[in-house]
C-alpha cells in the first residue's frame, strides 16, 4: 500500500493484490449483504490477516460504508484486523501506517476473549481434533459454531470482568434476542 499511496497522483497502477482481490470481495458482499435485505454498513467484518492485501481490502468496504449511510467513523468501528499477535489496538507497538487506521481502540477486547474464540473455532476442526479430515467446519454449520464461539466469548468477557456477569439462562436469551438466522442456499460441489 505504500507504494500505491505514495504514486497514485503520479502514475496509473493498479495492484491485483490488493485493489483486485479487494472489488471481488467488495463486490461479493455487496451482493450477499443485498440478497440478505441488508447493506454492507449492517455487518461486522473481521480479518484474520493485517498485510497489504487484507488492510486494502478492508478500506474497500469502509469506503462503500459512507455510500450507504454511515459515517468513516462508524464504518471503522465495523471493522477488525486480526494478525499473528492477536486483534490490532491503537497501544500496539510497531504498526505499519496502513494498519495504524484500521487498529481498534478495543479496550475491552482482551486476549482471553479472542484465545476462546480461537479454541471454540480450534474445537470444530476435525483436523484439530482427531488429525484427520477438513481444518475447517462445513458452512452448514456455521450457525451452531457461530453461536459456541459467541457463549464463550461471552463466558470469557464475564470472567475478564468486561462484562456484566449474567446466568447462562440469561446470556442464551441475550443470544437468542440479538441472532440474526440467516438462510442459506445449499451448494453443490462439481467439477468441469
């Protein structure tokens, strides 16, 4: 991104790797956010990757935000970058410029929530768990992982005490009043 900032008034380039990968993600969850009855600026996003091509692609979708009626503020708050030292905050040291407008100012994000969102997606894996099968869970079943991460998330929130201590009975109704259900079309898989 650098090199994109420092000659974008000088010189005609373009980066496949960034601003390519970028439209076809920007573009795939307009669609999907569209077909959902949503818009872009309804959703979070988190990455898991804070390079070049994963801070680009999240200014796309900060700049469609403010098309649809939220402010860059707003839309900043909607996004997150996750890297190999965890969710980037604004006290991290060492932050690349591209990355320093896109760290959270996440005081109450705490490496313990984001380590039992980790072991929450880590128990799902079939590869993690038995060292056979996909590393990742199939996308039908994306609501019931979704929802294991969300509890203990939660349940590590309430211990880190950034969070107000609820009974389990009490935190699956916060879930259950603010889940979204969505439907998903089935997929088949095939080959050429």
């Amino acid at each position: 991104m650098p090199l994109l900032q420092r000659y974008r008034d000088e010189l005609c380039c373009f980066n496949d790797d960034i601003q390519g990968i970028a439209a076809v993600t920007l573009g795939t969850l307009i669609a999907a956010s569209h077909a959902a009855g949503g818009q872009m600026r309804d959703h979070r996003v988190v990455f898991l990757g804070a390079g070049s091509a994963g801070c680009g692609i999240a200014e796309q979708i900060i700049a469609q935000m403010p098309a649809e009626g939220a402010n860059e503020a707003e839309a900043r708050a909607k996004v997150f970058m996750v890297d190999r030292f965890g969710l980037l905050t604004d006290e991290m040291p060492n932050l690349l410029d591209f990355q320093r407008k896109l760290a959270a100012k996440a005081s109450r994000v705490t490496d313990a929530m984001l380590m039992a969102a980790s072991q929450a997606l880590a128990d799902t894996s079939l590869l993690a768990t038995t060292g056979q099968g996909p590393l990742l869970p199939q996308v039908n079943d994306i609501q019931k992982i979704s929802r294991a991460i969300a509890v203990k998330v939660a349940k590590a929130a309430q211990k880190e005490g950034v969070a107000p201590l609820l009974s389990d009975e009490a935190l699956e109704q916060a879930l259950d009043d603010n889940w979204w259900q969505s439907a998903y079309r089935q997929y088949k898989y095939s080959s050429l």
